[in-house]
C-alpha cells in the first residue's frame, strides 16, 4: 500500500482536494477528525488538555470547547506550540493504527492522511509522498476571512503563526495549486491521482 501525506496551510483548499482523492477511489482520513476523537470525553488527550489549560476549555456538558481552545493558542505561540505537544502524539498514533487497517484491508490501495501540521510535527517523514496544496495568498486571506467570518488583520495573524506555503511546498512529491477554482484542482488533483496508482501498483516480473 502506498502511504500517502496531504497537506497545506490554512484555507488553501485541502479538504476539497481531499474528497477529490476520496471520490477517485483513494482511502482518506483527516487529522480534524483525527483531533477530535482523541479529545473525546474521558481520553487521555482531554485530560492533557485540561491539566494544561484549565476546566475554562470545556463546555457546559464536559466536551471540549474548540473555539474557546482556538482562541487561547492562536493568542500565544507558546499556549500554540504546548498544544501541538499535547496532541500530536495522540493523533500520529490513531493514524499509524487506521493506515495499519487499511494496508490489511487493501495491500495495492493508496491511503492519504490528511493534516495541516504534517510537515511541522515531523509526522511527514512516516509517508512514502507528500502532497501540497498552496494557493496565492491574497486568494488564502480571503477564503479564511469568509470561512471563519474573520478580520482582515485576525485572519492575517493567523496565517503568520502557520509554516509559510513557500516552505511547506519545497518538501512535496507533488503540488496542487487551488488558485483558479474547483474544476482546475480537480484536474490537477486527477492527474496526481494518476501518478499515486501507478506507485501503488507492483510492477509485474517479465
């Protein structure tokens, strides 16, 4: 099985290129699933969260209050960084168990994590490709500010605590660019798709 990253920085369009590869027939899982199931009531991950961050993080029903968490990190790189600290072990573990299952499952398939944060955890290095999705950035501001009905000068500092595209994209396999809208990624997400299953496919001895 070929083991696949997809990755991109905030409101690049990821998802869409995600469902693309979905659809094309690739297994697909997402680290904000990922994320929310390690901080389930009464995991581990929760209990890290609220050692760390106070009960002030939790709703009403003992659920984790994601936007409330947002923005007490997005607020503080160091509150930023002890986050990802936290997190990043549980949610690396849950995927290298769902690729486990997927390699039994399908031995020639292609199965692609998707996470903005692959790159800046290390967890890139545990793929056999990388796939990044960038866009330009004025097109990235505007969709973030649309998204998260946010600011112009919020959704500005939110891209700036993120690894700069430029960056991200020098450790790709492959590059899909969403600039020009849904049909062109999806072209280009096919002709990636392409590549990925010929990978993925032994080559037969003559």
């Amino acid at each position: 099985m070929l083991k696949v990253g997809l990755t991109g920085s905030i409101a690049v369009g990821k998802s869409f290129v995600a469902a693309t590869l979905a659809e094309l027939g690739c297994h697909v899982t997402d680290a904000d699933t990922t994320a929310r199931e390690v901080v389930a009531p009464e995991t581990p991950g929760l209990r890290a969260i609220i050692e760390n961050f106070g009960l002030d993080v939790l709703q009403a029903d003992g659920t984790l209050d994601r936007a409330r968490l947002a923005a007490v990190v997005f607020a503080d790189e160091r509150n930023r960084l002890l986050l990802n600290s936290i997190l990043h072990p549980f949610i690396i573990k849950a995927q290298d168990a769902w690729l486990e299952c997927r390699e039994i499952e399908d031995p020639e398939g292609v199965a692609i994590v998707d996470a903005a944060l692959m790159i800046e955890s290390g967890g890139c290095r545990r793929f056999d490709k990388l796939i990044v999705v960038h866009c330009r950035p004025e097109i990235q501001l505007q969709r973030l500010m649309k998204r998260s009905n946010l600011s112009r000068e919020e959704a500005e500092r939110r891209i700036r605590v993120q690894m700069p595209q430029e960056e991200k994209m020098r450790y790709a396999d492959y590059l899909i660019d969403t600039s020009d809208g849904f049909e062109d990624t999806r072209r280009q997400t096919s002709e990636v798709y392409e590549k990925l299953r010929q990978a993925a496919t032994p080559t037969q001895a003559l």
